[in-house]
C-alpha cells in the first residue's frame, strides 16, 4: 500500500499556496487495517488517515498527514488505540427483513434472546400482541424460534400456538425463515385443511393418524412454499406505520453492526418499486444493492423489469436477480445428495429434502434469460443437489455465449452451505463466487453434528479455507433477518468456528486468517459488487466508508474477536452511527416515508 497523498498541481509561483491542503477530519493513534486485496498480516500498518469531501486522500505517515493535509478546520481524531477498517459491505441479507426482524417478538435464543422453550416463546407471543405495534396487528407474530435450541426439541404446533390465541391467527417464524408455525385460527385464515394437499415446492405438516400422507390433519407447522403464504399474509396485516419503517429500522440496525452497504436480496418487483420510491423521497444514508426475485423477473414481458445499473441513485441500485434452488439444512428442507442424518418426523427413509425448482429446464431457463439481459445471477442453493443444479445450469448458459468471449458476471452461490470440494473447483472454473453463511458453524454446528449431516460431513460446512487454498475470491454474509446482522459474528466464526453449544471448533481444517475473514465482508464483498474500485478498502481515492473497533481483529487473540464492539460506523466521512450516541447523523431517518403497499416477501 502507498503511502502517498492526493494533490494539486503546482500555481507556478504566481500565489504562494498554503503548506496544507484543508482535509475534513485525519484519523491517527489506532491500527489501521486497509484491506487492500493484496494485503497481508504482516504488512506495516500505515499511521493515519485524511478524508476530504467524503473521499479518502491520505493513506500512510503521520507527518505528512498532519503537514500536508490539516488545516485550521480539520478535525483530528484520536482513535485512542482503537481499529479503524474499511466500512462492512454486506454480501447477502435483506433489509427489509432486517427492518422486521426488529419489529416482531424476539423468539430467539442465546446470545440474541432468552427463548429457551415453548412456553417462553408463548410468552415471548403474548406479550407482544399486548405492545402498541401487536395489539394494532392483524396477527400475533415473532421471528426466530429454534427447534434445535428449545428445551422440547421440537417445533411449537398449532395446539401450543392456541395458547396464545384462539381468536387471532398466531404465526412462530422459525429462525430460517423457511418455516413456521400457526395455530388452528391461523390455518384456518390460509385455509389449510386436511383436504389440502401439499404445496409444490413445501409441505404442511401433518398430525399422526391413519390418513396417508399428503392429507392428514394439519399440526401448525409449514414449510418453504407451505409457509410462503403464512408469513405474507401475516406481514401484511401489520399496522402502516410498522410497514412504513421497515426501511429505517433496517438502516439502523445495519449501520450499528458497521455496514456501509447492505443488501436487499430477492425483492418482489413491487418491493423493488418501493424501496426506489422510498429512496426518492428520502436518500438512504448507506447503500443498498437490490436483487429482485428470478421467477418474477424473467418471466415478465418487460424488457428490462429490474432497471440493473452499477450506479446508485438517491443511495440505491438494482444489480441483478436472485433465485432459490432449495431450502433450509437446519430446517432439513435443503436438497442434498445423500440422506440427512436424522429425517424430519413423517418423512420417507432416505430423505434427502427436496429441489425448490424440479424441472432443471426452468432453472437454465432464469439463468439464460439473466445473463442474456445483463443482470447479476445469485442463488440460494444450501444443499449439494441443489448446487449441482445451479453450476449445471451456468455451465450451459454460459457455453451457449462462448462465441462472444468469456463475461466477467460474477455470478454468485449463496450458502453453499454443504459444497463439496469438486464444486468450489467447479465454482472456480466457472467463475462463481461463492458467498458463505458462515455464521452457520456457531449457530447450528452442533445440530449439524448430530441432526442435520453427521460428524464428517458437518466439518465441511461454510468451507472457506477450500476457497483460499485455490485463491478465490470469497464473501460471507448474515442473512438477516435469518441472524442478527452482526459483522463482529461473521468475523469471529470464520476464524474460530467455534460451536453454540458443545463449544467445539466444527472442521479446524477448514478455519481461515482473521485478514481472510475481513476481507470477505470488505474488499471481496466489494468486488462482488463490481465495486472495488470505490468501496472495500482504505486506499486513497476510494470512497470513506468506515468502522471503528474497539479492537483489532487481526492481532486479539481469535476467541476474543467475539467480544469485539462497533464503535462507530462512517459513511463518505460522515458518522453514522455511535456507539455514545455522540455526532451521529441517524440513518434511520432514511426511508421513514416507505410506501405502504410494501409488502414483505420472505427470504433468505
């Protein structure tokens, strides 16, 4: 990294100019951390940081910073030892469901929540259909309950979820937000019957008895497609004025976690209206990239329903589209190639989940009809069916434009939770980024173990260390509202993957550096994002999107990167958020005018 500083030609003596040219603020007194790409741990850090008119100018020696770059209105700031990064860019999450992850009962367990059994989700539901945003809602509804972290192990039914009410429709959003749970009036607003058969793509969960599935007596609990309904119906019939500040709360919530950028991934195209309609009327104060949903996208006549551009306007841009290919490991609803461990109660022997989409032509079909309109591609795909259906796929769309010469799409697997290791080299032939959830290796590592894969398949999960050893470029994301969209998480379970629960380090093999794990939420997220010329890292000319840390990831010991807090979040030199609150311009003014008619569509 050099250390050199922007400047300006020389007057030819005509005027003498000032020694100085006037930065905003300087930066110094903290370990700086650069993220450049070619960086390493053992490169000499550089002493301070100049920002001027939202752009970074000085990168290096203090001296010169402080000769050639303060001013008398330069502000200099004393990190007082603290870590100064480059801002957080999220590489997969939704921002509305961040929003609404904030707004719900928090039915999530420990470290996010106190829910530690049925009756404290019950609870959990109760007391907030009594709070001014529950009592005003068409439903009862909380976000986050884990099967496998509940004392009964088990999801709640609709029996349990009549506790709550028997006169509003009560809905439980499993923390994968791809199932759920409804009491009896709840199934009876979807009209789900025993007469109902179950739904491509899902299933609704039956009682024990006689009747062969797929009828039967409904239990409460609903997956994929089954819970689709559920969740809409149900977030629908929140008050306008929760509607209105999904937006705003999202905003805040990513900003106190370090985010400069933040996703809003597979968006309905009236949802993708909505967040620009909303950006028109207040500018977000970070930038959100939009995806909108593949099926709807493609399959509109309009030429060019999704708007992609790599410009931002008013603090958003459409990138491309997002497609789902399967579902949940820690709900075993993702499609794998060989048996789940232990198979969900009612389920056939040698079950293995099941495909989102059956006909592989429909998935060519949404990846031809992306690339042929130039829109990034991202993929849900967890399980390794269902990656090899989507590396099938590029592969052939892909091969259909090898006249024009090879494109630079960047196309993205999202989760890869369960890839093998012939596909990250099938990710690397093809040119696919592949964007781990590698919070997974904390939150449900110990469910994997024992439920979800078994011991020597769970050690593979999230594997990022296969992606390094081929020097790919890899990113890892938060998925919120699926987890709290906590950068400091991310960090900490790349390096340490260390378990919830039993507090084992899940596949050490497969641990990465803590400057690997920074660059994935940095200058890799950022490249993307085709970004990495502006964002990702603190270079002079990009833009000064920041963080400070309390503390430097790269040199704490890796299990105290947990304990890690954001202490400031800086977008274009100005502050954002503060942990004191101090001279933070609040971004959750942004978008608090969200047009009503949004509606959320589920993710993740």
């Amino acid at each position: 990294m050099s250390g050199r500083s922007a400047g300006t030609a020389d007057d030819g003596g005509a005027q003498s100019a000032p020694p100085y040219e006037e930065a905003d603020v300087i930066f110094h007194g903290g370990e700086i951390v650069t993220a450049a790409a070619d960086s390493q741990e053992s490169d000499p850090r550089p002493e301070a940081v100049a920002v001027k008119d939202g752009v970074i100018v000085h990168v290096g020696d203090h001296r010169e910073a402080v000769e050639r770059w303060q001013g008398p209105r330069t502000q200099v700031r004393d990190l007082a030892g603290r870590a100064l990064l480059p801002g957080f860019i999220d590489a997969h999450g939704h921002l509305g469901g961040i929003g609404l992850q904030a707004t719900l009962a928090n039915l999530l367990a420990d470290p996010d929540g106190d829910v530690t059994d049925i009756a404290s989700l019950q609870e959990k539901l109760r007391a907030w259909a009594r709070s001014p945003v529950g009592a005003f809602s068409q439903w009862i509804i909380g976000f986050g309950y884990d099967d496998a972290m509940l004392a009964e192990g088990r999801h709640p039914t609709r029996e349990d979820l009549d506790k709550v009410s028997t006169t509003r429709p009560v809905l439980a959003i499993h923390q994968s937000f791809h199932l759920g749970a409804v009491n009896s009036r709840g199934l009876k607003e979807l009209g789900y019957t025993r007469a109902i058969a179950d739904p491509d793509g899902g299933v609704i969960r039956r009682q024990p008895g006689p009747v062969a599935r797929p009828f039967g007596e409904p239990n409460g609990v609903l997956e994929e497609t089954a819970f689709g309904p559920a969740s809409e119906k149900a977030t629908a019939g929140l008050p306008l004025t929760a509607l209105a500040a999904l937006f705003s709360k999202g905003v805040a919530s990513a900003a106190s976690f370090g985010f400069t950028t933040v996703q809003e991934g597979g968006a309905t195209l009236k949802n993708l209206k909505a967040l620009r309609d909303a950006a028109a009327l207040v500018p977000f104060k970070i930038d959100v990239v939009a995806y909108a949903r593949a099926d709807e996208a493609t399959a509109s006549p309009e030429p060019d329903p999704v708007g992609a551009s790599r410009e931002y306007k008013r603090g958003v841009r459409a990138a491309g589209v997002k497609m789902y290919l399967d579902g949940s490991p820690q709900g075993r609803t993702a499609w794998l190639t060989k048996p789940y461990e232990e198979r969900p109660e009612g389920t056939p022997e040698g079950y293995r989940g099941y495909p989102a989409i059956e006909d592989p032509k429909v998935v060519l079909d949404q990846v031809r009809t992306a690339y042929a309109r130039g829109w990034q591609v991202l993929a849900h795909v967890n399980g390794d069916a269902a990656i090899d259906q989507f590396t099938e796929a590029v592969q052939a769309a892909a091969a259909e434009d090898e006249e024009a010469g090879p494109v630079d799409r960047r196309t993205v697997a999202i989760h890869a939770q369960t890839a093998r290791e012939d596909q990250i080299d099938a990710f690397a032939r093809l040119g696919v980024i592949p964007s781990f959830f590698s919070m997974h290796t904390f939150y449900w590592g110990d469910w994997y173990r024992k439920t979800v894969l078994g011991e020597e398949r769970a050690a593979t999960i999230s594997p990022a260390r296969w992606a390094v050893d081929r020097q790919m470029i890899y990113t890892s994301h938060h998925d919120a509202p699926v987890a709290l969209p906590n950068s400091i998480a991310i960090l900490s379970s790349q390096v340490t993957r260390r378990t919830r629960t039993d507090r084992v380090v899940l596949g050490p093999e497969q641990r990465v550096s803590a400057l690997d794990a920074v660059k994935s939420i940095t200058i890799h997220a950022a490249h993307q994002y085709f970004e990495q010329d502006r964002k990702g890292s603190i270079e002079v000319g990009k833009l000064a999107d920041l963080v400070i840390l309390s503390a430097n990831p790269l040199t704490v010991p890796p299990e105290e990167i947990k304990d890690i807090k954001v202490a400031e979040t800086i977008k274009k030199g100005t502050t954002i958020h503060s942990a004191t609150g101090a001279n933070a311009d609040d971004p959750g003014s942004a978008g608090l005018e969200v047009p009503t008619d949004y509606q959320w569509h589920g993710c993740c």
